[in-house]
C-alpha cells in the first residue's frame, strides 16, 4: 500500500479561483494597454528600433495596412521570422520559429527588451504552476504491508488491516508516549492486489488509532483470497514468520523466535517481540505461526509486532462504538517477569512477590500521581485480577471500556478501578481507587515533573536569588 499527500479541496479550489482571477486580470490590462495612444506609440516606436537593429532590413507594407500598429508588428523580427516561411525551418525546434521579444533600448553591454505579454503563455505557464504545485506536494509518503481481514461478498468490499504508519506524515520523536507523531488522514492511499495483472486500485481509510497504531482500509476487488484465521496464543520462545512486501510486491518472509521482553521505556505497552529487525516496506504485515494462523501484526519500525489478542479486542470494539476507546492510567510499567533470574528472586524474597508490573515512570499531574504512586512500586491486581505484563494490562483496560460503554455511557466519562499496589517506600501492599477517563485519543505522557526510582518527586523550580 502506498500513500500520497493531498491538497484539501478548499485549498485547490482557492488556488484554481486565484489562478482564474490572475487570467482576467491580465487580460484587463492587455486590453488597455491595447487601446492605450501612448502604448501604441511606445509599440510602434520600439519596433522600429528593433527593425533597424536588424542590420535596417526593411519591408514594405502590406496593402491595405493603415494601422500604425499593424505597421510595427509587420516590421518587428518575430513578424519577419513568421513571415519567412519559405527560408525558415518548420521544425518547432528551429531557431527560426522562436519569438523575438522587441528591444526598447540597447547600450553597450545592456539590453532593456519589452515587457513580454503573449497570454496563451501566461495562461500555460499559470496551469504547469498548478501541476508542478500538486506534483510536488503529492511525493510518496510511505510503502506498507497489509493483509485483507474481511470481505464482503455481496458489496465486493475488502477490508484491510495495516500499520497507521503508512499515513504518518512526521516522526516527532523515538518516544511514543509524547503522542508528538503527525498524521495525513486525507492521503490518497493506493492498494497493489497481488492478483495476475498486480491491479493498482483506491484505498479508503476506514479507521485509524494514534495509539495503537493501526489502520483499517477498504478496497474494492471482485474476487478475495482466503481471509486468515487468528489465534491469541502467542507465547515467549514460539516460531513465528513475519510476512510482507518489498518495494517490488516480492514476498518477504522473516523467522524467528518471540523473545522474552517487554516494552522499554519509550513504548507502548502492547508490544512483544520478535528475533529480527522489519524495515518500512514490511511493516504492516501479518506474524503467523506453522498453522498460517495470525499471530500479530508488524507496526512499527525495528523488532516490536502487536499480537492479535489486542487486535481482536480493538476490532470488536471498533465494528460496536465506531472507535477504539482506553483508558489513560498515566503511568509507565514494565513486567516484572522479563528481569533477571536474580532480581525476580531478590525481590521475591524481600517483598514477598511472584509477579506484577513494576512502576517506572509516573506521568506528572496524573491521578496516580496524586493518590501517592511512586516509581520503583509495583502493581499486582486490577478489579481483583492479577497483571503479569504489559499486554494483559491493555487487555484488562480495553476490557473495562467495553463494560462500561455497554451501560450507555460516552467518551469523556470516568470509571473507577481498584488497584492491588505493593508500596516499596513503605513496604507494604494496599488497595486504591484510581478515577480514570475513557479516551479514543492517544495517551500523552507529562514529563513536567519526574520521579526517581527512591519516590522522591523532583520538579522545576525558579531560582529565588
């Protein structure tokens, strides 16, 4: 799938009307210029200067010919070019056809020439201004992968699931939480089907989440290829290939392993990995394992894939509200499971705990924040359910807005949820409440205020002296 930009209506409809207005303009003032005493002398005048700077070549009058314009334009170099049919050249090319602009005074080493005027030639050049503008500004944002995950066989409609990259028109930053990445929603996107005559067809943004980093497209296409199963077991340690398409629709396919990590600290929480690095082109594609079934989908840069148990929960959710809604929790975890051998057991052995998500940021005026979350704490439950990574808590969050929105409530509204939290300050574990909004936009991290892993808060402040 390939995207181009592309100028808004309104902004090509205004530059046409400006283009149209420029036209009626100049001709307004050729008009006048053209019924104007004094420009018909200045013509008249000029062209014969011009006339006797070619070597005083003169030619008579043409009978009939009382216009001392007329008389000018007879005399003038391109009426003589024109003229001389029978010793010019007809090629275009040739010299001989090419317009002589009439000189209005010569001094040595300086020449001052007539203001050129020829209208079909300022209307051309007003119309390859335009095409230049749209070529220019319709440069090749992006190439992606992507894979057809329903199709309608009454409508002949496909719907194709891919990476909300391919319409990233900038890249702000390397840290996803600052929600810094822009995006061109009204890109002309293209579909390369890989039937026999490799068809090049539209496609249409359905949908696209800044969060999660996908994008659903529509095509039209008469017949479809098998729409692939899912499977939400995706395990640490299992095969998987990564499918896609390089810049020349060849098939590409990467094998590897899910590695046992998680996200750092500069990514979202769905993450998990893969064994090997996907470029551009294949961004988009499906992770499937020895069945063909989908596993997860590729859609960033580098080894992270979003697997389909967050997938599925964002089409579901997607085909029942129109949009992808979560909760913002304002904080920064990471699985305690992925440490070392050796931490896990330090830990378990000094805190009494197997699993959970270790706090290692908290966004600056969050109400995490403000019911006392500290760096360095973990997190063992959510409503009564215990989090083991980072994947089960965007599951877990995902799940919580679905139960909430089916009660009839909106975007914008606030739900409470209990959080099982053992406090490292105080070496403790307690329960709190967290009110927290339901959100369709990207979660935003303040990096304002940042907290050390002691839970000492460390602000900005002005010095007093």
């Amino acid at each position: 799938m390939a995207p181009t930009t592309m100028e808004k209506v309104g902004e090509v409809s205004g530059s046409r009307s400006r283009a149209e207005r420029r036209r009626r303009q100049r001709q307004r003032q050729r008009q006048r210029r053209r019924h104007s005493p004094t420009n018909r002398a200045g013509v008249a005048q000029s062209e014969a200067l011009a006339s006797s700077q070619q070597g005083e070549r003169k030619i008579p009058l043409e009978r009939g010919t009382s216009d001392p314009v007329e008389a000018a334009a007879a005399t003038s170099p391109g009426a003589w070019h024109a003229s001389s049919s029978t010793e010019a050249s007809s090629v275009v090319s040739s010299p001989m056809c090419w317009p002589s602009v009439p000189v209005i005074t010569k001094r040595p080493g300086c020449q001052i020439l007539e203001r050129f005027n020829d209208s079909a030639m300022e209307d051309a050049y007003e119309d390859l201004k335009m095409k230049y503008r749209a070529k220019r500004d319709g440069t090749l944002m992006a190439r992606s992968s992507g894979f057809f995950i329903n199709w309608d066989e009454e409508s002949k409609v496909c719907t194709v699931l891919t990476s909300a990259r391919l319409i990233c028109s900038k890249y702000s930053s390397m840290d996803q939480w600052l929600g810094s990445d822009e995006y061109s929603p009204d890109a002309t996107v293209y579909a390369h089907l890989l039937d026999k005559d490799e068809t090049t067809v539209p496609a249409a943004l359905l949908h696209y989440d800044r969060h999660f980093n996908i994008a659903l497209f529509k095509v039209d296409v008469d017949s479809c290829a098998k729409i692939p199963s899912f499977s939400s077991e995706v395990t640490c340690g299992q095969d998987i290939f990564a499918l896609g398409r390089d810049d020349d629709l060849n098939l590409t396919i990467n094998h590897g392993c899910v590695q046992f990590k998680g996200p750092s600290m500069f990514e979202r929480h769905y993450y998990m990995y893969t064994g090997f690095t996907t470029g551009q082109s294949g961004i988009g594609g499906p992770i499937i394992n020895f069945n063909g079934q989908v596993l997860g989908m590729t859609n960033v840069l580098g080894m992270g894939f979003i697997p389909s148990s967050v997938i599925l929960h964002c089409l579901d959710m997607w085909k029942k509200f129109g949009y992808i809604p979560r909760l913002h929790i304002g904080m920064k975890l990471s699985a305690m499971k992925f440490l070392d051998p050796i931490h896990v057991e330090k830990i378990s052995r000094k805190c009494n705990i197997d699993s959970g998500l270790i706090v290692k940021e908290v966004s600056y005026g969050s109400n995490a924040e403000k019911r006392g979350v500290r760096a360095g704490d973990i997190i063992q439950s959510m409503n009564g359910k215990c989090i083991a990574t980072t994947v089960e808590l965007e599951i877990e969050l995902m799940q919580i807005c679905e139960d909430h929105l089916d009660k009839g409530r909106g975007i914008g509204s606030s739900v409470d949820i209990q959080i099982g939290i053992f406090r490292m300050c105080k070496g403790s574990t307690c329960t709190i409440s967290l009110r927290l909004n339901i959100s369709n936009d990207v979660e935003i991290f303040n990096l304002e205020g940042k907290q050390q892993s002691d839970g000492v808060l460390v602000r900005k402040t002005t010095d007093s002296s």
